[in-house]
C-alpha cells in the first residue's frame, strides 16, 4: 500500500487495516500557495458602493455622532498538508514573489510567513482622507464640540462615487433653511421700519439702612401682630373693658339707695348728691381689674414659652433687652386703651344713676377726681400688666406667674392684715400693708379729696394718692427689671 497515512501529516505510510476507512472518505481539495496569495490581494481590494450601503443599513446609527472605521484584519488560511514533493515548491515560490504575480494576475501581498514580513515595523493606521467637496457635514448640536473630532463609520473610499446614504441626516431647521434661501435673501433685502428704542427706565436706588436694620418701632409693630393673633388677648382686654362699667353700676346703686332711704327703707328727699361720689364709683372696680390685667401681662410672655416661639422670637430680633421693651410696650398700650374704653363706659353708667337725685359739683380741692378717675385708673391697669409681665420673665410659667399676682394682690395683704391683730408690737405692718401694690392702686383711685399729705400717726406710714401712685410705679420698676435680667441671661427652654 502506498498510501499515505493523512494523521501523520501524510509522511509516513498508511498501515493496510486503515486502508479501507481512507478509501471511504471524500477527496480532500487541495491548497496551492496561488489560491493562499488570490485570497489575500482579495482582502485588500475597496469594497464596493452597493456592500457598504448593506452594511450601513445592518449597523444601527447611534443619533449623529460618527463612529470611526474599524480595520479588517489579514486573512490567514490555514494550509493543507501537502506531500513533501509539493512543499519544495512552495518555498521556491514563496521565495521569489516577482515570479509568483504573473501566475495569477494580482499584484503580490506579503505573507505573514515570510521572514521580510516578520522583521518589517508595524506601520501606523492611517485614516483615508475624503475630497474636500465630499466632507460630511457635522451634525448643529456637535459644531460646538470641537475638541471632539472623528470620522464617519463608512467613509468614502478615494477612486469611488459618493454615497448619499452615508452622510448623516440634518436636522429639519437647517433643511429648512437651506431650503428658502430665496426668501431669506429677500427678506434681508427689505428695508425694516426701525423700531423705537425701548425707554429704559432708572433702576431704584438700594433701600437705606436705617430702613433695613432693626428697629424698636419695628420690634414693637412685630409684637402687636403677635398679640393680636391670640385670642387670649381678645377674651381678657373685653373681660377688663366690661368689668368695670359692670362694677360701677353696683356701686352707684348702692350709693344711690343708702342716700334716697332711710334705716326703715322710706324713701327721703337728702338733696343732690356730692360730685366727688360720682367719679368714686367710677374707678371702684379698679382694683378688680387688676387681676385681669396681671393675667393678661403674665401671658403676653409665658405663651411664647409654652408655645416655644420665643426660639423663632428671638431668632428675628436677638436683642432680648428691646424684645422684652417692646412687648411690655405694647402690652401696656393695650391694657390702657382697653381700661380707659371701660372707665369710660363706667362715666356713663355713674351718670345714668347719679342722674335721679342730682350731683353737685366738684370742690376746689376736687378738680383732679376725673383725671384721676379716667386717665389714673387706665394708668394703674396698665402698670400692674407690665409687673405681671415682669414675673411671667422671672417664672417662665403661666401658672407661676398668674398665682404670683394673685397672692400679690390680694391673699399676701390679707395675711398681713391679720397679723395687725396681734396689737401695737405689730404695728409696723400697717405700713407694709399700705405699700403693697393692690392698696396702693385703691388709696390713689381716692384721690385728692383726702389731703395732700400723708400722715404718720402712732409710728404707722400711711401715704396720700400721690404717693401711693409712686409705690405702685416702683413695684412696676423693680419686677420689670428683674424679669428683664433673668430673661438676657438665661437659656432659652
């Protein structure tokens, strides 16, 4: 047998028991270096017009942007085995390449297998460069990008016709202007009328600073919106206007009715009755009010507290002096409006009742009653709202300072009244009584008809209105102060 056995490369002979099997399989075709150097001059020949518009409908366009080309590698096709007769002349071929090229009409390519190939330097690739007629246009939205520069992913090989296909799409504004040039020329062409120039109007000069910094009138203004969105501070300023004519209607009743009847209850003709009575049952219902307004001074601060807006208060003005003074200012404004609209009220029902028996007029030493009734009982209130304000900044607590002013006014006096009953040992107590702010505020309402000076009798200080009404101012002074200097330095809850 003289086969050649094609699992040893097909050099050594095929033993006769696999001579059958061999004889079974088709003839393998065989590979001669021509058909090696026609597949790679095929390689590198352009690629049609009509391959490159399939191949640009197959790769799917990514917006405009082009995509550079890929290069196509070098075909290597395997080789055959081939008897040794056959590969002696492939060498000889391989060898001398101007012999090889007439053989099949192709210029020659190199083989990767031959030495000159090996031992050449890679060379840089080199992107083909398209007429200058041919150039592509770059997409409007691109044309800023101009650190960004490729090419288009098929372009257009030199020696070939233009492919439409392959230029990428303008967007509708520009075809449309390239479209109506026509147009556009004529239009530019046209005189225009000229449009006025827009007046341009001065810009407005920057507010001053005084007008932006902050102010007391200000801070004042920011606390009478605060005082008024609450409506605690309706309730207790009506309570306080109507308590007093209310109060007042009693006490003239009672004066009327002890002057017109006798102890039996016989109705006796006395004659008018004396001026200075009228204007005591006026402010008789001051001393009441006075809870009310403590009440309405202790919750002008203390409602901030519990609420916990004096953390946003003072975030807006963080002087906490002038934030306390201007809501004890506004405080005190208030009480006085709202006490003087019920003293007012109270003249009217004084009148009303005093009108059946008559009223004689004032004594020369009486002409202060109605400044001191009006304007002194409105004064009075509106001091007490400023010293229950005092202790709602030294408590921080509605219910501390509310009991504060209570017992300040009225079960503090009380006690100490009592203590008077122990006799002459306790007689220095008067004087404590006296001074206290509720007895203050009711021996000023009396006014000047008592006298001008105070006495001292028995080692006791009992002082006139005027300086009762001092004694009340002071007590004002000193809780304000204090509540002031807690409040600038202590923390905030």
């Amino acid at each position: 047998m003289n086969d050649l056995n094609p699992d040893n490369n097909g050099l050594t002979p095929m033993p006769e028991h696999q001579t059958a099997r061999h004889a079974a399989r088709p003839a393998e075709p065989s590979i001669t270096q021509s058909d090696v150097q026609h597949a790679a001059s095929s390689a590198m020949q352009p690629t049609s017009p009509s391959v490159v518009t399939d191949a640009a409908q197959a790769v799917p366009s990514v917006g405009d942007v082009p995509m550079p080309d890929v290069p196509q590698p070098r075909l290597h096709q395997p080789q055959a085995p081939t008897p040794v007769a056959s590969q002696t002349a492939v060498s000889s071929s391989a060898t001398s390449p101007q012999s090889a090229a007439p053989q099949t009409g192709q210029p020659y390519v190199q083989s990767p297998q031959d030495p000159a190939f090996r031992n050449q330097p890679a060379q840089p690739f080199q992107w083909p460069q398209p007429r200058p007629s041919e150039e592509p246009s770059q997409p409007a939205y691109l044309q800023s990008q101009q650190p960004f520069q490729s090419k288009p992913p098929f372009a257009e090989q030199p020696g070939t016709q233009p492919n439409p296909s392959l230029r990428p799409q303008q967007p509708q504004s520009q075809q449309f202007q390239s479209q109506q040039p026509q147009s556009r020329s004529t239009q530019q062409s046209t005189p225009q009328p000229q449009q006025p120039a827009p007046q341009q109007h001065p810009q407005p000069r920057p507010r001053a600073l005084s007008r932006t910094r902050l102010t007391f009138f200000g801070a004042m203004r920011g606390e009478l919106v605060k005082a008024l969105s609450l409506t605690s501070t309706y309730v207790l300023l009506i309570i306080n206007a109507l308590l007093m004519p209310a109060g007042t209607a009693i006490t003239a009743w009672a004066i009327v009715a002890l002057h017109t009847h006798d102890s039996t209850g016989s109705t006796i003709d006395a004659g008018p009755l004396a001026g200075s009575l009228l204007w005591q049952s006026v402010g008789a219902s001051v001393s009441l009010c006075m809870i009310v307004a403590g009440i309405f001074g202790v919750m002008a601060v203390t409602s901030e507290y519990a609420t916990s807006s004096i953390q946003s208060s003072l975030t807006a003005n963080p002087r906490r002096v002038m934030f306390l003074n201007a809501k004890a200012m506004v405080t005190m404004l208030l009480a006085f409006a709202s006490s003087l609209a019920g003293l007012l009220m109270s003249w009217g029902v004084a009148a009303m009742a005093f009108a059946g028996p008559g009223i004689r007029p004032l004594g020369d030493d009486e002409g202060a009653l109605p400044v001191v009734a009006l304007l002194g009982g409105a004064a009075v209130l509106a001091l007490t709202a400023v010293m229950a304000l005092g202790f709602g900044a030294l408590f921080r607590s509605t219910v501390g300072g509310v009991l504060t002013v209570i017992g300040l006014l009225t079960i503090i006096p009380s006690i100490l009244s009592m203590a008077t009953l122990a006799g002459e040992r306790m007689a220095w107590v008067r004087s404590v009584v006296a001074c206290m702010p509720g007895n203050a505020a009711s021996q000023f309402m009396s006014g000047p008809s008592d006298g001008l000076a105070a006495s001292a009798a028995d080692g006791v200080f009992t002082p006139n209105w005027w300086q009762s009404g001092l004694i009340l101012l002071a007590w004002a002074v000193v809780v304000y102060a204090a509540g002031v200097l807690v409040a600038r330095r202590a923390d905030v809850k």
